[in-house]
C-alpha cells in the first residue's frame, strides 16, 4: 500500500505537497517518493528511491512551479527510482500515480495485450528492466523486460482520452478496461487547474476550504481547519477542481466492490491490538481486519482501518510515533509509523 496526495489552491502546491506526504508516508511508503505539479502549460516532477527528505535533499522538488500538484509515497517492494511515482505518458500530457494492486480486478483485462498494443506503436517504457529476486512482474515486454503496472495504465489512459478527444470520459473509460484496487491522481495538460481522481476501492480522502482543495489516503496528512472532508466515492472517476467536481461512475461489469462495512468488528480488534502496547502500522491493522470482509468483492479494509486510528487519535485513545525502519530490500532508516496506547 502507498500513500498519495493532491492539492490546487493558492500557495505553491510542491511546499504543500511535501508537508502532507511527510504526515503520512510512514504509515505505508517512504522508499520511493515523487511529485508532480502544473504550471504554464508543462508538467513538472521530480521522485527518487527514498523518503521525502531524500527528495528534498537530492531534487528540486521543493521549487517546482505551480498551484498545482500531486504526489506519491511507494513502500519498498523493488525496482529501481524509474520505479517511484508518478509516471509521465508517452505524449508528455499527463502524470500519473496510484496507489494499490490487481487485487480482484486481476482476471478483469488482458494487460499483456494492452502492453503489446502499446509496444507495437513504439511506446517507450521507463520502467523496463530485467527482472530480478528482488521483485516480480508478469507484464513482459517483448524482449523480456518487466515493466510498472501503473506506468502501463499510465500509458494506456494516454491512449484513450486521445483517442476520446476528451480528458474525463477518456480517463474513466480507460479505468474500466484496466480496472485495479487502487486510488490514483493525475495530472493532465488539457485540464488546467484540475487534478483527475480516480478510486475503485483503495482510500482518497478530498478536503476543502476556501480556495484549496486537498487531496490525501488519509485525514491524517491535511491541515486544520478543512471546511469540508469527504471520500471519494468508490468505482467512479472525477475531474476536480476549485470550483467544484464532474464524477463519472466506473462501471466494470461483473465488478462489485464491498459496501458492507464492519465497522464495530473491526473497531473492537483494532482497538484491542493496539491496546497491546507493542506498536502497530496500518499494515498490522488491515491484516487483523481482512477477514472480516467478504470474500467475493474488493473490500474497503484500508479506508476503514484509517478512519478508524483517526477516531481513536482525535478521542486521546491512542498515539502515533514514528519508529524508523529499514524494509526487506534496502537496510536504511525510513519512516514507519505506529499505533500505541495513550500515554506511551
């Protein structure tokens, strides 16, 4: 799981951007990092292998122009910094990020033949690499090469809203024919102003006041003082911007995602593991919760599981503290994040 955040306003969006992701990349990132902003009618980014200080540290990200932006936190699964969010399309129009898995969809496209399709009209891939036992990827090119599962939507979202001469309709039905558990922003070059949203199933919180729109998997990472929080409705796609959103639903036929929420269940289990006193992450906790779902639909555990910490951290039950770690492909330090009982 991976961490995202958007946001269109008044104030640079990187200096914005940076502030949110370092409030929530320890609960599911911190070893790839990126950001993307618009300004003058050009996408600007940067992203590395590492955590939000390394990409202060080692890019211009903080400088990047524009009001706004979107950026990403990728947990350490493998791959090297062409692997970080977001990806940039063939047509340099749009960025891309995402946060999830194939998950249930996993059977719903033929990604190997969108991949091919692509390949045949000399997309280049930025992510191709030979792949190793540090990570694994069944999309092959025709070389061999693996490539990112989300640079392959990128590409392919690309595709469609040329081929649709429209930015929205283009973008959500080019989600239904490479559907995946995951929530994503972009950044599009002919919708000034606006930053695309797509969710199936994976959190995308939205948070407003006046003149800013924020964008984030959690309510964790926005300011105070947000007039207005909501999430964004599952299965559906919207183009947002200041002045308010257009949504389109993202009908995948055969597709259910789970609407039944087991909320008192999975509040009385979190609530008792983190009473243990040992620290739990989010990816402790929605591995506790997972089998309270049903079996036959993407289930919504990771937005419940955030919901959840939120009501217990704003309630003075429970605390957070960031405990560095290293992950299983590289030995540095990064944030993680983890839940204890108050007063720890």
């Amino acid at each position: 799981m991976c961490n995202i955040a958007g946001y269109i306003g008044n104030l640079p969006a990187a200096g914005v951007l940076l502030e949110m992701m370092e409030k929530q990349e320890g609960f599911a990132g911190g070893y790839y990092s990126g950001i993307a902003t618009f300004h003058d009618g050009k996408i600007h980014h940067a992203k590395v292998q590492g955590d939000f200080a390394c990409l202060r540290r080692e890019t211009d990200a903080e400088k990047l122009p524009g009001v706004v932006g979107i950026a990403h936190s990728r947990p350490d699964l493998g791959g090297d910094s062409r692997w970080a969010h977001p990806f940039i399309s063939y047509d340099g129009k749009m960025a891309l990020l995402a946060n999830g898995h194939l998950g249930y969809y996993e059977s719903f496209a033929d990604r190997q033949a969108l991949l091919n399709g692509l390949a045949a009209r000399g997309v280049e891939f930025q992510t191709r690499a030979e792949i190793t036992d540090d990570y694994t990827q069944p999309l092959r090119l025709p070389g061999g090469q693996g490539v990112h599962d989300t640079e392959l939507m990128c590409h392919h979202l690309a595709a469609c809203i040329e081929r649709e001469g429209d930015v929205l309709s283009g973008f959500a039905n080019g989600l239904v024919s490479n559907p995946a558990e995951i929530a994503g922003l972009a950044l599009h070059v002919d919708a000034p102003g606006a930053i695309l949203a797509a969710r199936f199933n994976q959190p995308l919180i939205c948070g407003r006041k006046k003149g800013e729109v924020y964008l984030a998997s959690t309510c964790l990472a926005f300011p105070e003082k947000l007039v207005l929080t909501n999430p964004q409705p599952t299965s559906s796609a919207a183009k947002i911007c200041l002045q308010g959103a257009e949504t389109l639903p993202l009908l995948v036929e055969g597709a259910i995602v789970a609407y039944y929420e087991p909320f008192a269940q999975s509040h009385a289990l979190i609530y008792q593991e983190i009473m243990s006193g040992n620290g739990k992450t989010v990816q402790d906790l929605k591995n506790l919760t997972k089998d309270l779902w049903p079996a036959d639909a993407s289930p919504q555990k990771d937005l419940l599981v955030y919901r959840i910490v939120e009501k217990l951290l704003a309630d003075g039950e429970i605390c957070c503290k960031n405990v560095p770690a290293s992950g299983k492909n590289s030995p540095d330090l990064r944030p993680c994040f983890r839940f204890y009982p108050a007063g720890n």
